[in-house]
C-alpha cells in the first residue's frame, strides 16, 4: 500500500465535509473511531458511504500486520 516515496498511496480525490457535532456525539465518534483503527475522518467517510449504499467508497482499515515504525529526532 505504498508508493515510490514510501508514503502511503493516495486516497484519491477528497472534498472537505464540516459540521460542529454537540460534544457528547464528538466524543463518542472519536471512541468508536479508535476502537475500529480509524481516524475520525474515515470513521465519518464509513458511516456516510453506508448511509449512501455507497460502500466502494468506505475507506478501509489500516493492514494490522503492518507495523508504524518510530520516528526519531536526528
């Protein structure tokens, strides 16, 4: 799932969606979220391409045997 740079491949073309959630629903999107691996971002991306019946389009979870290596200052 990497590119020649070694980043990740892109997502494709993305459009900017914003809403102020009340606090309570914000906080339980970001604990639904992480408990699926996803940023908040996909999480919301998930829900809308569902509702839609759109589901090519649900981002998919990060490969769990990849593993994120740290990052250290030089």
């Amino acid at each position: 799932m990497s590119n020649a740079r070694g980043g990740r491949r892109s997502k494709g073309q993305r459009e900017l969606l914003g809403t102020r959630a009340p606090v309570l629903l914000a906080e339980a999107a970001r604990t639904k979220a992480a408990e699926l691996g996803l940023n908040v971002n996909d999480y919301l991306a998930t829900l809308i391409a569902q509702d839609t019946n759109m589901l090519e389009f649900a981002p998919r979870p990060a490969d769990p045997t990849r593993l994120e290596l740290p990052i250290t200052a030089a």
